[in-house]
C-alpha cells in the first residue's frame, strides 16, 4: 500500500517518539485521580460493609435488558442528530449559520426531567401539541434522551468537521464521486474517532439518566439505584447495584476498545479554508426546515411549557422571588468547573493521542471512570472518601469543582483528543527542530492545533454543570443552592410557577455564555 | 471577561466557604425544602438574630450523611420532612427538655423524647370529583379491582415508603408484602413524586392516587385543582396515616442555646401558623387554627402506630416495594 494522505501512520520500528517526555504521562496521571476517586472508593465502600442485593435476579435481568435497549436505541439516534446538526451548521451557507450552532447545542442545558416534563406536557390528553396518548415507557424515554444529548455528539463532531482536509474531499469530488458518496467514503472515515467519542458519550450518559427515565416510567438500573438511595438508610444496596452498572460500562469500554480504529488522519499539508456549501431549492429549503423542526422540538417546546406555567402561576398570584444568586453561583460553579475540566483534560488528550499504545489506552479507558455512573452514586462515594481521607476538603467549593471535573473529563477530553489526532505530530517535531522549547512548542503549535476541541469540550463541560442535580446535593457547601437544585425542589412539593421560572432562567443564563464562546471560537 | 471571570470565582468561593468555624451560625440539616420553610427561616434570623446556615437535602440523604458525618458532624439542628428519617438519626440527637416535649401530643414526637413533631402531614386518596369509583374505606379497598389502571402511586416517595413502613408495623411484614403484591397486580400507574399524581387526578388522566392532603390545597394556590378532591379513610388504618415532619438537636452541637431557641420558634404560634396558612399542614400545638379546606386534625381516624419505631423497618419497607416489582 502506498503512502497517502489517507494512510494511517504507525510510529515506525525503531523509532523513539520523545514527544513531551514522561512529563505529559505524570500530568495525566494526576488528572486522572479525580476521576478515579468516585470507582475506587464505590468499590472499598462495598468491601468494608459488604453486598446485598435487594432486587431479585429476575428483576434484575429486566432492569439490565431495558437499560442495554434503551442505551443501544438513544445512541444510534443522537449521534445521528448531532451528526445531521454539526455538518449543516459548519459545511453549509445557512442565515445565522452561527447562530444555529450555538442554538443546536444549548439543548444539553435542560435538564433530562425538565426535558421530559415537557413531552408529558405536549402530549397526553390535555397535550399542548396533540392530542395523544403520552408516550410513557420505552418509546418517551428513547424520544426525549435521543433529542436532548444531541448535542453531545453535535459539539464533539463540530472540531472534528472543521479540521478534516478539504483537499481529500476535493480529491474525491475531482475523480467524480456525488456529494453523498464524498461524505460516506472520505467525510465520515475521517470523523471515526469523533463519532466513537460521541457514542461513548451518549451511551454512558444514558446508562446514568435518572431523571428522564423516572418521570417517564422506564425501569432501569439507575432508576433502582436512585429508589434505593432515596428509599433506604442502609447504602449497600444501592452501592451493590451501582457497582454492577459500573462493571456493566467496564465491559462497553472493553469492547470499544477491542474494535477502537485509531486512524491518526495526518494529511501533512496545511490546511487551506474550506468554503461553505452552498445550497439552493429544495436541499436548502430542507436543511433549514430540519434544523428549525429540531431547534423546535429540543428549545422551543421546553421554554414554551415553562412559559405557560409561569404566566398561569403569575396569574394565580404565585410570587416567584429573586434568582439571581442562584443563577450567579450556578454560573460561577460552572465556569470555573469548565476550565478545570478542560486542563485536567488536555494532557490526557496528549498522552492517548502523541504517545499511543497499550498504557495509553488504559488512559483513555480510566478517564470514564465517573462518567457512566450515576451522579448520585458518583456524590455517595465521593463524601464517603472526603469523610474519610480529606476531611478539610468535605463540603468545599474546590472539592465539588474537582468532583465535576471527575465527572465530566471525558467530554472535554473526547473533542481535545479529535482536535489533536487530526493535527500532524510533524508540526510540533518542527517546531522543536527549529530551535523552540517545549513550552514555547506547546503555546504556538500544539494549543493552537487543540484549541477548538479545548472549547467544544469547554462548552460541553459549562452546560452539564450548569443542571447537574444529585452530586451538587451531596457535595455542595451549606447555603450554596443552584438553579438546578431551585428547579427539583420547586418541582417536588409542587411548587411548579418557581421551578418553571427557574427554568426559563436557566436557558437564559447558559445561552450567552455558550453563544460568546461558540461564535468567537468555533466558527470560522 | 476575565475579570467579570474573577470576580464570580471569588465571589462564589467566599460566599460559601465560611460557615465551618466552630461558633457562629446555627447550622441546620433541613429535609423541608426551600420553597416550603425558607420564609420561616428568615423570620427566625430576624426575630432572633441568631444566623443560620441551612443545608437543605432529602431527608432520608440528610439522615445517611449525618450518619456517616458522626460525631464530628457540623449540623446542631436536623429539621427533617419525616419521622423515619429522624428516628435514623436519633442516635446522634439529644433529648429535648419536657417543657418542649409536652407542647405536643406525645402520638407525634419520640418515645424517648429525641425529636419532636412540627407540623401533621396526613395520607389521603386524592380523587377526581366526577369519577364513580367507589371511595376507599380501608386501605384494603385501595387495592379493589374496580381502581385497575385508575390509581397513582409515587412507589419512590418518602411519604409511601413511611406508610409502607407503618403497614409493617400494623400488620407485619406479611400482610404487608400482601397489600403490595395486590397494589402491583392492579396495574397501579406510577409516578416520580406526589405533585403530579394530583395534576393528573383533576385533569382526569387517573380516578385518583395515594397521596398527602397538602399537594391539593397547593395546586389550588396555583390556579388549578378544582377537579379533584381529598378523602381521608375513615377505618383510622394506615390509610390515614399522619406523619408529621419534625426537629430534634444533634448531641455534639456547639450552639445548644441558639438550637433550643430554633426548636421553641418552630414549636411558637407565629410558625405554627406559618405551616396552617402557607404550607397548608396541620400545627400541632394547641390554640391555632386548622387549615382551609380540610378537616381538622382532630377529626381525622388517623391510626395508633408508634412513629419511633418506623425508622427501624424502612429499609425493610424499601425491598419489600422493590420486591413487588413496583420500583
């Protein structure tokens, strides 16, 4: 096989990568152990007191087959959603183009029980939209998930798509390829990588959805995991339980890994701009129409049903009271948590892609440590461990900004890794041969090469701290309530004017930030 | 924007840091939400001057944290929604004196005098005013086939679990596992909380469910509710069950004037009128008037069931809802 740009590269025998040195290994070792914290002391906590299993086997096949069916299901739908957005909110000459990429990710702030309440509201014999029965079950749940982490593979896929070479799509257009078989034979190889990201990120996080799944009547493992946390003093069955979904993800992360094609795509030729698709008639008409059913669908109806019942509650009387402070310490909290995340992400994201092999792939499999549990799982272990080993650190800020961070590194590091693996280590190699340090390398080449997979993962990060519920419970400082705690307990003594205009606050506050961030950074 | 950037950082980060020192403010574990007794609160560090730093949770997180916090915990005060939670952590509280225990009915406090309540929480079958089922009048008839498919139940919520664990104590944990394995094979329609089982009661989605009085008298505030109605079973079985939410002082506090001084207010008129007119749930001290649209609590068949005792058996009560598959 000649050599060519789409060839992958394997460091050749004999040849000593020293790229970054074991520097960059130490640095991700480190930013590795918070993600580890929440497994390894789930796992001493079930040695010291012991296992329990409060649901029968049977059951317990049930909960597993409904878990696998609905993960397998919401996966395969919203990375094709998120795949459909990112292509036609970056390749395509849309009005508002960036607008539209902003708009598509924002989704991801609502959280899973606001986003079903709102499909419980649309539907159901008093349904706003129509009239029907309310998808309960398998059907709502597969529904809302798929809409609603879209954006999860929309902002992973979004690096991934600006950084392909136009010349390899060119080069195929040129030999006479139609545009549908340019994007199947050299757009979606390419995007391997971003696409195996996305997947394991809509995968795993549907493994740990609580809130959809229960307002929704689905039966999972997380949904049992909750009720016996909730229903029990005693922890162990719950903690029994959590331990199996987590050996339950352990083997998805095997198996990824068994068939994981590091396709390192350098095509060693600058990168020329690309310009944008334009489209006319129909197609346009079409991708326009697609993009607003869904911006309809995953922002409009949301915001709709809160509105409703904030102006009926207004109406009624209902005093909402001041959010601002909620709505400054979510921001605050969320922020900060994203730029942590994003640096504890960035040398992991150098480790797996500059130095790949066997060790490097133990990296890449440790960073989901948190990730696919559920949060409230994730919040029991990590007191238990503060409690025990970090006391000075238990009910801090820091500590629950390093807890996020634990959480959520996979999704900073899934859009850094694709942002790197597609630029050619050959850069960095020239830089250092012609005479510049390591630092002064990784300021001007490698961070402006990673830059728009360290803000997609950013702005990843920002939107799942901003609603993120049941570990801000546990770990938070006394008196430090955010808008999604204001929305739950709102909500659960049915105080439903102030959770919707929590709500509505929520959205409103999480759009700017994102739109600065996404029209500046990952627009060209 | 970075230094807009850093002035939220720092903000956030002195708001919420201070508070661990040993003196300063009364620290209390609230399972009661924000919603329902943060006016209150308020009120009490106005009147009394005394600074309170409130954690607020669910009640029966509040109790494993306190739990696995131990000796050293922070709280002085843990206010929770339901008598299991604070029976789960009666180890950790001391005995309130007997000038505050007799301020209320000795059926709604500790036996040993560890928590006291605050205010009646009463189970009732909700029910939609233009269905014809027949009304329960036991809890047994809850379970009769002509309510298939027709009643909600929150199989998750604090409330159930408690009145599955005064069902143990009524009836054992037999004829509990019973009651429940009939409830499941009724085609029960399920729910996350009690809130919607009432919405979708008055909009006649469901016949009715199992619930607390308060949610309908809330849904009313809000505009709606009109549609539906509560019906307390009259047999005085667990069917009308009355929890009531409570305090109790952590043993190890180092604020006991300030808690005992928390303990008397929320036992006081002002807030036990607080709880009739706003939370719409039932004072229990004397002298102060029921709340609107109920029955007074006095009128209620509410069951004789030793609340110090539940703590005990809600775990039991969790695997055996689990166990009928309803979780």
């Amino acid at each position: 096989m000649t050599a060519g740009p789409l060839t992958a590269r394997q460091p050749e025998v004999g040849q000593i990568r020293r790229r970054g040195g074991w520097g960059w290994w130490v640095a991700a070792g480190v930013a590795l152990l918070p993600a580890l914290i929440p497994p390894v002391s789930l796992l001493f906590q079930v040695i010291g007191t012991g296992t329990t299993l409060a649901v029968p086997p049977g059951r317990l096949a049930e909960l597993m087959l409904n878990t696998a069916m609905l993960t397998v299901a919401v996966t395969i739908t919203a990375v094709t959603i998120g795949l459909a957005t990112a292509w036609t909110t970056t390749r395509v000459a849309l009005p508002f183009r960036k607008g539209w990429m902003t708009l598509a990710a924002l989704p991801l702030v609502v959280p899973s029980y606001v986003a079903a309440l709102s499909l419980i509201a649309a539907t159901g014999p008093s349904g706003v939209i129509v009239e029907s029965p309310t998808p309960y079950g398998f059907v709502g749940s597969w529904l809302v998930l798929s809409v609603f982490t879209a954006p999860l593979a929309h902002l992973t896929l979004i690096p991934g798509l600006r950084t392909i070479d136009p010349a390899t799509e060119e080069a195929a257009t040129g030999l006479g390829a139609s545009r549908w078989r340019v994007f199947a034979t050299v757009t979606l190889p390419q995007l391997k990588p971003a696409l195996v990201s996305s997947g394991l990120l809509v995968g795993l996080y549907t493994l740990s959805d609580f809130g959809a799944v229960s307002l929704l009547r689905y039966d999972t493992f997380t949904r049992a995991i909750y009720t016996l946390y909730r229903g029990q003093i005693d922890r162990r069955p719950s903690a029994t339980l959590s331990l199996i979904l987590m050996a339950l993800a352990i083997v998805i992360l095997l198996v990824e890994r068994r068939y994981r094609a590091r396709v390192p795509l350098h095509s060693g030729r600058p990168r020329r701009e690309r310009p944008l698709l334009s489209l006319s008639g129909w197609p346009r008409a079409a991708s326009i129409s697609a993009l607003t059913l869904y911006i309809m669908l995953a922002l409009g109806l949301p915001l709709a049903v809160m509105a409703v019942s904030v102006f009926r509650g207004l109406e009624s009387e209902q005093i909402v009271g001041s959010l601002g402070a909620e709505a400054v310490r979510s921001l605050g909290v969320a922020i900060v948590a994203a730029l942590v995340t994003v640096i504890l992400a960035f040398p992991v994201a150098m480790v797996t892609t500059r130095r790949p092999g066997r060790l490097s792939g133990w990296v890449e499999s440790a960073m989901w440590g948190a990730y696919s549990l559920p949060h409230i799982t994730v919040g029991v272990a990590a007191v238990g461990f503060a409690l025990a080993s970090a006391r000075s650190l238990y009910q801090t800020l820091i500590y629950l900004v390093i807890i996020y961070g634990a959480i959520f590194l996979p999704q900073a590091a899934g859009a850094t890794q694709d942002s790197l693996v597609r630029a050619s280590p050959e850069l960095e190699d020239a830089s250092r041969g012609l005479g510049r340090g390591p630092v002064a390398t990784l300021m001007r080449v490698t961070l402006p090469l990673a830059w728009p997979g360290l803000v997609a993962g950013a702005a990843l990060v920002f939107l799942s701290v901003m609603k993120e519920l049941p570990a801000t419970l546990l770990l938070r400082p006394n008196g430090f309530e955010t808008l999604a705690i204001r929305i739950w307990s709102s909500t659960a003594e049915g105080f439903i004017t102030r959770a919707s205009a929590a709500g509505l606050v929520l959205l409103a506050v999480s759009i700017v930030p994102l739109f600065l961030v996404m029209s500046r950074e990952l627009s060209d | 924007m970075t230094g807009a950037l850093a002035v939220m950082v720092v903000s956030t980060a002195c708001g919420a840091g201070d508070g661990s020192e040993a003196e300063g403010p009364l620290v209390v574990y609230s399972g009661r939400s924000e919603e329902l007794v943060g006016p209150l609160i308020e009120q009490f560090e106005t009147e009394s001057g005394i600074g309170v730093e409130i954690r607020y949770g669910e009640s029966s997180e509040l109790a494993a944290t306190l739990l696995a916090e131990g000796e050293e915990t922070e709280a002085d005060v843990f206010f929770a929604q339901d008598p299991a939670s604070l029976g789960a952590a009666a180890g950790l509280m001391a005995s309130l004196p007997e000038e505050t225990l007799e301020l209320v009915d000795a059926r709604f406090r500790d036996r040993d005098g560890s928590w006291i309540g605050t205010s009646g929480r009463v189970r009732v079958v909700v029910h939609n005013t233009d269905t014809d089922l027949p009304l329960p009048q036991t809890i047994d008839e809850a379970v009769d086939p002509a309510w298939a498919g027709q009643m909600g139940v929150a199989p998750t919520n604090g409330s159930f679990l408690a009145f599955v664990s005064a069902m143990i104590l009524e009836r054992g944990e037999d004829g509990t596992r019973a009651w429940l394995e009939a409830l499941a094979a009724n085609d029960p329609v399920e729910f996350d909380g009690n809130a919607p089982i009432v919405e979708a009661t008055d909009t006649g989605e469901l016949g009715g469910g199992l619930v607390n009085h308060y949610y309908l008298l809330r849904l009313r505030a809000e505009g709606q509710g009109n549609n539906a109605e509560n019906h307390f079973i009259p047999a005085g079985d667990v069917g009308s069950l009355v929890m009531p939410a409570g305090v109790g002082i952590m043993t190890n506090t180092d604020s006991p004037e300030a808690a005992q001084e928390f303990v008397d207010f929320l036992l006081a008129e002002e807030a036990q009128t607080f709880f009739a007119t706003e939370t719409f749930e039932f004072p229990l001290i004397d002298g102060v008037p029921q709340p609107d649209g109920v029955p007074p609590l006095s009128e209620i068949a509410a069951p004789d069931i030793d609340l110090s005792e539940l703590a005990a058996v809600l775990d039991l009560a969790t695997r055996l809802v689990a166990e009928a598959g309803l979780v």
